[in-house]
C-alpha cells in the first residue's frame, strides 16, 4: 500500500566482489565500453532554440542545455528536501557494503558525485545518453554515455542500482528492471523515484477551463504517442516483484505546484516546485507538444502564457505525485 509520509495537503486561505577497497583498473572495467566523447556525439541537435543530445539522438524529450540542467539541479534540491537529506531511502543495513554503485540517468552527474562524496569507499558509476556531467568529480566517480535501453554489457555487478525522473525515458520498464536485477549481485538493491503525470487536484479547485489541467493532459498524451508515457511510476512496485525483488516497498510524495499548502515543508517544496516548472516550461514541452501532438513553436509558446498563470495562482491547489520505489535482490 501507498504511503503519504508528508502530511495531508492543506491549502492556506491567504498569502502573500567482497574487498571494500576496489583497485583503480578494477572500476575502468566496471564499464562495459565507455563511449569515447567525440565530435559526433557533442555535435548536439539543435531544435526549436534548445539542444538535445546527439547519441541515439531523438530518445530523450528533454533539452540539455545549460537551462535544463540548471533545472536538473533544482530538482535534486527538492528531492533532498523531501527525503530529510538522504540519498536513498532503502534500508540498506551498515554492515552491508556498497562497493560498486550504478546510478542511470545521472543527467548533470549531481546525484552520483553526492553518493560519491558521501560514500568514498564505494565506485560510483553514472550513465546518461548526453556529456553534460564536470570534468571534475571525486576519484571514486566516473561518467559512461550509454543507452541503457541496450543490452548491458558491464563486466561486473552492483550492489545498489539508483534511478530517478526517468519517466518518459524507456519504452519497456519490465525489460529494464530485468536488467537491473540480472545486473545486482545477491542481497543488492535497486531504487527508482519518478514523479507520475497528469497534475492531481487537491480539493477540487481546478476551474473549469484549467490551463495546467490540460498542459499535464497533453504532456501524458504526447508521451503515450511518442512511446515513453509519463503515467508509469504508478506501475513500478508491481513491476519490481515481477522481475524478482523482494522487500518491494512504495512511498508516495505530494510536490504542490506552488506555494499553496499551509503545512511548511509542503509549501516550502511548492515555491520550489513552481520555479522548477514554470521556469523550465519551454524544455519540458517543446519535443512532446512539436514532435508527439504537431504543434508548432509558436502555437506552444502562445499556449504556455496561460500554464505558467495556473502554476502561480495560488486557489489551484495542484500537485503532482512523487513515487519512491525500492527492492531487493534476494540472497
């Protein structure tokens, strides 16, 4: 059963191997084949003012410019906010040592290097179809461009596989989780946060012609048209028993789509929530509203004018849910 580990939403009348030391060759093998950075891969497609990455160019629907990424970081913010600063939320024992650590979609690297920092005894590895993660990272760090939607090929197994907000980025997550299993070594884990469209409604306080109500509508549609719907973190507990885990557990978070709710840190993720979307409104629709339903650039810009006034009003008590999903390879 779902959990709500905040408090319920109420909205405010008025505001204003075994060693645990792993040798330096060791965890260059860790990668099946890095992908050499070159010039193709930099030559990053350029679409409706924004770039988007050039390897398996046209996967991924979000941008990769240093917009993005900005927005990228923010959002690792609010997951730090929600999870009382933890990296992870596995109960993954002490004594249980992390030595080789994957984390998929690691975007701006800015996950993997925190793990990094935090847990110098374990090899990190963070994977991601475009380069836009530092040059300088701690020793126990590295990058690999990959397309995990390919057969993995890593010449070892890990004991912790992470994910988050890769919703709308596979089309086959019963294929992928498989991966993450057979790719665990016994009693390893596997995490997945994923925020789940469309936009829910708090209280009924959506009005009757609701800009944002139909902008997450649309995101899902064209999602679903391009083949990597954003509704499936819904689907993810089920799919991490069918695959093998065990001690399969799901929390489910509420991010308010602004500063709408009385309770303090709900309000607090809400401000931040709001800039996150509101100022990274173009890139998060431009590929799925021009490539998935046909508009053109300039009917979404017109149309995103009335989003951005609902994601700031304050009476429209919205929030999105945020699904945190863990399992355990077993024994």
């Amino acid at each position: 059963m779902a959990e709500d580990p905040l408090p319920a939403a109420e909205a405010v009348d008025d505001f204003d191997d075994n060693d645990s030391a792993i040798a330096t060759e060791d965890f260059d093998d860790m990668c099946s084949t890095t992908t050499s950075i070159g010039s193709s891969i930099l030559r990053y497609r350029q679409e409706n003012g924004r770039t988007y990455h050039a390897y398996k160019d046209g996967k991924y629907l979000l941008p990769n410019d240093e917009g993005e990424n900005d927005r990228l970081d923010l959002q690792h913010h609010m997951y730090y906010l929600t999870l009382g600063g933890k990296l992870f939320i596995a109960p993954i024992p002490e004594e249980q040592k992390l030595h080789r650590v994957l984390d998929l979609g690691t975007g701006t690297g800015i996950w993997a290097i925190d793990f990094a920092d935090e847990y110098p005894e374990s090899q990190v590895l963070g994977v991601d179809l475009s380069p836009i993660q530092p040059s300088f990272t701690p020793p126990n760090c590295m990058f690999e461009i990959d397309d995990i939607e390919e057969p993995w090929t890593y010449r070892y197994k890990f004991d912790l596989i992470h994910m988050r907000m890769m919703v709308g980025t596979i089309s086959d997550w019963d294929r992928c989780f498989k991966q993450c299993y057979d790719n665990l070594n016994p009693g390893g884990w596997l995490e997945i946060k994923d925020i789940k469209f469309p936009i829910e409604d708090n209280d009924n306080s959506f009005p009757e012609d609701c800009s944002i109500k139909k902008w997450a509508d649309l995101i899902l549609e064209g999602t679903t048209k391009l083949g990597r719907p954003c509704n499936t973190a819904k689907d993810y507990k089920a799919q991490l028993i069918n695959a093998g885990f065990t001690n399969v557990v799901e929390i489910v978070y509420k991010w308010p789509q602004n500063k709408w709710p009385k309770d303090r840190k709900l309000k607090e993720l809400g401000m931040w929530m709001h800039e996150n979307f509101s100022t990274g409104l173009s890139g998060l629709s431009m590929a799925v509203f021009t490539r998935g339903l046909g508009w053109s650039q300039e009917e979404l810009e017109a149309f995103l004018v009335g989003v951005r006034k609902d994601m700031k009003n304050t009476k429209i008590h919205g929030y999105y849910p945020i699904y945190a999903v863990y399992g355990q390879r077993p024994l």
